[in-house]
C-alpha cells in the first residue's frame, strides 16, 4: 500500500499551523534565554569545534566524544564569528538549527503515524482531537526531555531517531519507493552514530526490524539499508579503531558502564583518572596527576578514553558476605554472648541460564499489549577470606508488562 509523502489537508491544516508557531516560538525562546548556558559536555564539544575553525581536524577524533555535533558547532563558530562572546551563542544556534530538524523529522514520521490511523477503526488519531494531542505531547516533551540549554548531540540524535521510526514505518506497508526508504533508513542510521556512538548497536536492532518487516518481499530492503550504513560508518569505525589499536566504534558506552554500574572511578566522583597519576605523584599528594600535552580547556573531559584507559567494564556479582564473626565467653564457658560480625562486599562472575517467554496481544494491525516472564538462574562463588568459599544463587524471575507497536 502506498503512503502519502504529506500531512492530511482540511481541518487539521490549523491544528498543523498553531502547533508549528507555538513549539517554535518557545523553542526561540528557549534558545535566546539560554544562549550563554553550557555544561562540561559543551565545553568538550566547543574544544572539538576548534577543529573547524582553526583547520586542525585531528581535534574531531575522540574516543569518548562523536563528530557531528562540534562539527556543526564549529561550521556555526566559522560563520558567525568564533569570539569569546559568540562562542556559547554558537553552540545554542546549533541546537535550534537540531530543534528545527527533530521537528520536520518528528512531522515525517507522523505522516506515516496518520496513514496507519486512518485505516485502524476507532483510532483516536484520525479526528482533529487526535492530532492536536500528539503535537501536544511532541512539544512537551521536546521542550522539556532536551530543552535548548542542553549543550549535547540530543536532538540531533532525536532527529534521526523520528526519521528511522518514519522510514520503517513505511517499509512495512511496502510500496514503490522501498528502495528510496531502504536508502533513507541507511542514511538516518549513519548520521545518528556520527551523532551518538550508541546509535550503532541500536541501528542493528533497528535493521533487524526492518528485515523482519519485509521479510516476505525478499532480502533486497534490509540489504540495501545495511549497505548504505554500513558504508557510512566504516569510514569512522576505522579511524577510532586505527587510534584506540583495538577495533571499537566508540568508547562512550564502555566507559559510562564501567563508571556507573561498575563503580571504576566515575568522573562525578571527583578527583583525578589513574592514567593520569603517576607513582611520583602518588608518592608526593594520592590523587592528583601531571601529565604531558593534554589539549583541551578540561583535558581530562575532553579525552576520556585517554585517561581511563586501564578502566574494564564487568559483570559481575556483588554480594556482603560475613567474613568474621567475634563472640564473649564467660565462666564456665559454656555459653556464647554474640558481639559484633565483620563483613566485607566481594564480587564474582559466572556463567548462568535463563528461559523467557513473550506473549502480545494485538487488538488493532498496529498495537496492543505485551507480557513477559523470564527467569534467570546461575551460581556463583564468593571468596569470603581465610581461604573459604562461599556459594550462591544469582538471578530470579522477572515479569513485565507495556504496550506494544508493530511496525
């Protein structure tokens, strides 16, 4: 079934209009009064941007930070001048130049939103009402999830999710422009990882879904959609594997893990990364660092990977285990008074199962409703001093239930 490239006419039009006119200007807004606001992220990103402006590219290689977004930082810097006045403005000309983009991206997707409605009995979408709720819930959280003070690649990422979610949704429906949105669903999924490293996992559960969806037309789709993104990001992913001497696609992912749910030396924590420390500075003050040439304002921020290199993300398990317990006897001793008890938290790793099942309920060809039960089970032993092991069960049983959108 072919669908139409633009938004329904009649009365919808003035919905269309007043939602347009309304997120923009508070998107203006937003931007003027925010214009001098920037976090540490923008200020790693402004670093980047010099790349642009003074010519010196190499400063858009970064192992933890992605290109796109100081690259048009520094494209915005070059054309209205890099001042330290205008500097900060830039960064917030970028973001409602991304706003201005996630929106028209946004729109795209809807299009393909609004066909499906049309053709569902009883969609709340079809009718005027509809409509207005969901540029109401698009502006909201738009404008409140990643407002324009954000000095991050978010909307830019947000950007190429709408236009992904668009392109899939017209995939499904087939057409004679499969391979025009075979081409466009490669596209968005290689500019999103020069936006964010983590779109690349993500577009290969996004091109799996769209194998999935044409699956009865052939192979020709997903492999035109691989081949363009493939194409796009090998470029990239060589460079960062060439500079980091191990194949990766970026860093973000496996230092934030290791930081956060491992607890290796989070930046929030304070103080400064062991690849920056050395024996002579620990010796002299634990904690503080010298190191060579280190480029950037915060050079640790504006290389992470450089100076936390020694930092491995792990599963693991971590459990307080009792280590010693101390008692008080007293004549005749044949009695025990309990005093205190040592414990210490350790960790351990193991190979484990587990077995799931995913039930959906459609009550429309595109939504519904979903449960799944899994249940996970592995054992692990503990070291808990003196030379003793102590052995325990790991996992459980997880139950979830959410609505469910087939594409």
């Amino acid at each position: 079934m072919q669908q139409s490239d633009s938004l329904p006419a009649g009365p919808t039009r003035t919905i269309r209009v007043v939602a347009r006119v309304v997120i923009l200007a508070i998107a203006v807004f937003q931007a003027w009064a925010q214009r001098y606001a920037v976090s540490p992220d923008g200020i790693s990103y402004l670093d980047m941007s010099d790349a642009v402006v003074t010519g010196d590219w190499s400063r858009l290689v970064n192992l933890y930070w992605s290109p796109l977004y100081p690259a048009l930082i520094g494209v915005a810097r070059a054309v209205i001048g890099s001042s330290p006045a205008r500097d900060f403005p830039a960064i917030h000309l970028v973001n409602l130049a991304s706003f201005i983009a996630m929106f028209v991206a946004f729109e795209y997707m809807l299009i393909s939103i609004l066909d499906i409605a049309a053709r569902t009995r009883r969609s709340m979408l079809s009718g005027p009402w509809g409509l207005a709720g969901v540029y109401a819930l698009f502006g909201f959280f738009a404008l409140t999830m990643v407002p324009q003070e954000l000095s991050t690649p978010d909307l830019l990422s947000g950007a190429t999710m709408f236009v992904v979610f668009g392109a899939l949704a017209r995939l499904r429906d087939g057409g004679a422009h499969d391979t025009r949105n075979a081409v466009v669903l490669g596209v968005a999924l290689g500019i999103g990882a020069y936006a964010k490293s983590f779109m690349v996992p993500w577009a290969v559960v996004c091109l799996g879904v769209a194998a999935i969806a044409t699956r009865r037309r052939g192979f020709r789709v997903p492999v035109i959609a691989v081949a363009v993104w493939a194409i796009m990001i090998a470029p990239w992913t060589i460079l960062l594997t060439r500079e980091a001497g191990r194949f990766t696609f970026g860093d973000t992912g496996r230092l934030t893990y290791a930081w956060y749910v491992n607890k290796q030396d989070a930046p929030s924590a304070g103080g400064v990364p062991l690849g920056a420390r050395t024996a002579a500075t620990e010796t002299i003050l634990s904690g503080t660092g010298a190191t060579g040439p280190a480029p950037g304002t915060d050079p640790m921020w504006f290389d992470p990977a450089r100076w936390n290199a020694m930092v491995v993300p792990h599963w693991n398990l971590e459990q307080q285990l009792v280590t010693s317990v101390s008692v008080q006897e007293t004549y005749p001793y044949d009695t025990a008074t309990f005093r205190d008890v040592t414990t210490e938290r350790v960790k351990a790793s193991a190979p484990g199962a587990n077995i799931a099942a995913d039930v959906s309920w459609m009550f429309s060809r595109a939504a519904g409703a979903g449960a799944l039960a899994r249940y996970a089970k592995g054992s692990v032993r503990l070291n808990a001093g003196d030379g003793h092991d102590v052995s325990t069960d790991a996992g459980g049983l997880q139950i979830g239930v959410g609505l469910r959108v087939k594409f």
